[in-house]
C-alpha cells in the first residue's frame, strides 16, 4: 500500500482547495467568455496563464514552502 508523508498531504489539500478556488473565480485571464479554458498561446484568443500552469507552479511552490518550512530538506 502507498504511504505518503505529511508534506504530500498538505500539499494535496492546498492544490486542491487552489485549484477548486481557482477555478469557481474563472479569472478572464485563464477562461473564455462562455467559461471554458483558455489555450495556451500568445495569440488573441489563447493565454500564458492557462489554468493547468497556474495550477501547477503553485503546487510546487506549496511543497517546496512546506518543506522549507520543516527543515525537511534533504
């Protein structure tokens, strides 16, 4: 059986309350007007910021913070 540690936990919780969050505010950055996703792109109707990036680099940054934060380093 899998067994994860604290710091995945928290992790888990925290990206899922973000992305829920994240995704009821449908930011026009990220979602077109009828509430779809964005693509990703530079054009005009495609975004840098695409929910599934956002979504991401903060998930890495709540683990990373998480880990600083216990000393868990190495």
């Amino acid at each position: 059986m899998i067994s994860f540690g604290n710091n995945i936990k928290l992790t888990i919780i925290a990206y899922t309350l973000f992305s829920i969050f994240l995704y009821n505010l449908k930011l026009p950055l990220m979602f077109n007007q009828n509430g779809e996703f964005k693509s990703f792109g530079i054009t005009s109707n495609k975004t840098i910021y695409p929910f599934w990036l956002v979504t991401l680099i903060f998930g890495i940054f709540v683990y990373y913070l998480i880990i600083i934060k216990n000393e868990n380093y190495l």
